[in-house]
C-alpha cells in the first residue's frame, strides 16, 4: 500500500511592514514612534568592523530577523544593525529592547557576530484576547559588509538570508527562513535549510540538506551532494557527479546531469538527460522520467518507469508497476531486465543487432517486426516458458529478460 505522510509546519516569522525610527548612532535609542496599529515601536542600531586577511573567517549568528551580505573590496568585516522592538504595551517595548544585545570580537582568525536575547522575552506573536489585539516582538536586521573571498559561516533562525556572488567557503545553516544567493563558487560549500525555500543561482561544489519548505532551486550546479525531505527539488544542471537522496516532497526535476547515485522515496522524478555512464538509481514509490541516458543500474519498488533513449548497457531489477523504454540504441551491448508484476515495453533502434533470452512465469511475450523468437521450454502448457531469437541479425548484444507475473512486448 502506497502512503504518504507530510508534516505541516506552524510558522510565524516576523515579516510586518513596520515605520522606520531614525536611528542616531551605536546602541542609541530612537524616539518612541506608533505603527498603524498604534503599537508602541522603539529600535536602537549597532555598528562593528574588524580588519581581515585573506584567511580570516566571518561567523554570524543571528535570529528574528535578516542577514544581508554585501561584497565590498576592503580587507574588513563591517555589520550594521538595525533592532527594533514591538509592543502593545509602552512599558514592555522598553524591556523587549533591552534584552537584545549584539557581540562581536575577532579572536584568531575569526571575525563574530552574534545576536543574544534574554531567555524570558522570547515568547512573542501577535494575538486577539478579549477582543483586543496583543503584540511582542522584535527584529534584528544585519546588513554585513565584506570581501567575497573569505570564509563565511551563517546560523539563522527565524528569518531570511540573502546574499550574491561568494568565492569563499561557505556553511548556512538556516531554520525558518528562506535562502537567496547567486553564484557560490567555492569549491566547498555546506547549506542547510528546515522550513523554508532555497535559490541559488550557481554553485561549484556543495553539500546541501533541505527539510520541509516551498522548495530547492539552484541553476547550475559543479558537483552536489543533496538530501532532501519533505520539499520539492528543481536543478537546471549538474555539471559532474551528483549524489542525491529524497524522501517525500513533490518531486525532483532535473534538466541534465553527467553521473547520478540517486535514492528516491516516495516521489515524482523527472531527469531530461543523464549524460554518463554509471548512474545507480534506488526508487521505491512514485515515477522515474528520463528522457536519455547512457548506462543505468536501477532498482525500484512499486515505481512506474518511462525512459525515452537508452545509451548504454541497463541493468534492471524492478517490483511493480511497469517499465518503458522509447529506444533501445545500438550502443547498448548488454540488457538485463528482471521484472515482478511489471508491465515492460521496449522498442530497438532499426540499427539494433542482438539476440534475446526472455523467460516468463505467469506472464506474456509479444514481438513485433525486427525481432523473431522460438519457445524453447519442453511444455506449451507450462506458466513457465523460455524463448531464444534474435533482434535485428542477431550479434554480440545480448538482451535477456526475466518477467514473473507481468507482460513483456519487444516492438
């Protein structure tokens, strides 16, 4: 039996368009001002830079609100921050501001920024009681400034990030949030993202683990290593190897990659083209869309598969469900498919020359023009039979097929 479980997420994130106070230097306060609401607003701005070399690293942990990065070509980190407390009540806001605090020290080769909240204030939100509306929040906006090069590691929690082009080191780790970046061209990257959306426009080489959210769609991609659940995935191109595991979600789209280990659960896979050879594919659940590929080890339970051209050599150990392949290429030497309660059909290339084993239990052989076939078993009666032929003029490509319960039709 087929199941599916999704976990909905109750998320408030703190996105309300609010008034600006102006804001009059390091850890100074503003005037008290009134939002529409008529909720009582005070916010306070800190400001810190540190110089950098080139091996230095920038390390920033921030929550309740946003982390902009900025390139510059100063050898320094600089983050400005913008806090800004919200309340119904006049004397509350005062105590929700001065429980947030930022620090930032350089020790060694790290450059910190860190956002502290007193434990006792964090429970916030807007609500109705009464009928009258209550209020209690905060927000702690970042905007860093620094160069593009050096190495940057991100926690947030409860907002968003964004940032552009990066060739430094990178590790995120985002919760409740969404995630923007353009071009990560470092060779080592780590993102991880719960709850939330990710878009990144490039990426060399990375290392990404996306749970729950409205999806993860990076354009084009060096190698990857991916773990996904519970979230869709959309990816341009993988220009090498990709190693990618999905549990759930509501597919994995893929426009090319070169090699592909993949491990699917419960899930719509659709790949236009797999370009090498020695792609392993693990599926149970759900469907496998692949327009062309060269070799292919796929082994799948309860999985329809359609393949449209077929490169290389294909090994297939299938569970349910059905199989289909559009073309069989003259390329492909050798083709084993064992099938249980699976529906196959395949067609070969005009230029196709091979011969054939197919051995049935409880299942049907049909053949159309190009191929010819003998039964080879003793019994005509027997639910269990072989054949022997060829495709083509025969050859060294060899077809062999094993179906119980299933059908199988060579056109």
């Amino acid at each position: 039996m087929r199941r599916m479980f999704f976990c909905l997420a109750g998320l408030i994130l703190l996105t309300s368009q609010l008034s600006t106070a102006a804001v009059p230097g390091p850890d100074s306060l503003s005037r008290r001002q009134q939002n529409d609401a008529d909720d009582a607003v005070r916010s306070k701005s800190f400001s810190k830079s540190f110089p950098l070399s080139a091996s230095d690293r920038v390390s920033l942990s921030n929550q309740y609100g946003t982390i902009l990065i900025k390139n510059w070509d100063k050898r320094e980190v600089k983050v400005d921050v913008d806090i800004k407390a919200y309340s119904d009540s006049e004397s509350e806001v005062q105590k929700l501001l001065e429980a947030v605090s930022i620090e930032a020290d350089k020790q060694g080769d790290v450059a910190s920024f860190r956002t502290r909240i007193g434990e006792e204030n964090k429970s916030w939100g807007s609500w109705f009681r009464n009928g009258k509306r209550g209020r209690k929040e905060v927000k702690v906006n970042y905007v860093v400034y620094m160069p593009s090069s050096n190495a940057l590691s991100m926690v947030m929690q409860y907002g968003n990030v964004e940032m552009g082009d990066h060739s430094g080191a990178l590790s995120m780790k985002l919760q409740y949030g969404n995630f923007k970046a353009g071009n990560l061209s470092s060779n080592n990257n780590y993102v991880a993202v719960q709850y939330g959306k990710s878009t990144i426009e490039e990426l060399n080489k990375a290392t990404v683990k996306h749970q729950y959210g409205s999806g993860l769609i990076i354009g084009t991609v060096g190698s990857l290593n991916l773990n996904a659940q519970y979230v869709s995935v959309n990816i341009t191109n993988i220009k090498e190897d990709a190693l990618i595991k999905q549990q759930y979600g509501s597919g994995l789209t893929i426009g090319s990659v070169a090699n592909l280990n993949l491990d699917v659960q419960y899930s719509k896979v659709n790949i236009q083209s797999i370009k090498k050879g020695a792609t392993t594919i693990k599926q149970q659940y759900g469907s496998l869309d692949i327009g062309s590929l060269g070799s292919i080890n796929l082994r799948t339970q309860y999985t329809g598969v359609n393949i449209g051209t077929l490169w290389g050599d294909g090994t297939f150990d299938m569970q349910y469900d059905r199989l289909s392949i559009g073309k069989v290429t003259e390329g492909v030497r050798s083709l084993n498919i064992d099938g249980q309660y699976v529906t196959m059909g395949m067609e070969f290339s005009d230029k196709y020359n091979g011969d054939l084993d197919v051995r049935t239990s409880y299942a049907s052989f049909r053949y159309g023009k190009g191929v010819t076939a003998r039964l080879t078993s003793k019994d005509d009666e027997s639910t269990e039979k072989s054949y022997s032929g060829k495709i083509g003029n025969g050859g060294n490509n060899r077809v062999r097929v094993k179906s119980d319960y299933g059908s199988v039709t060579f056109r």
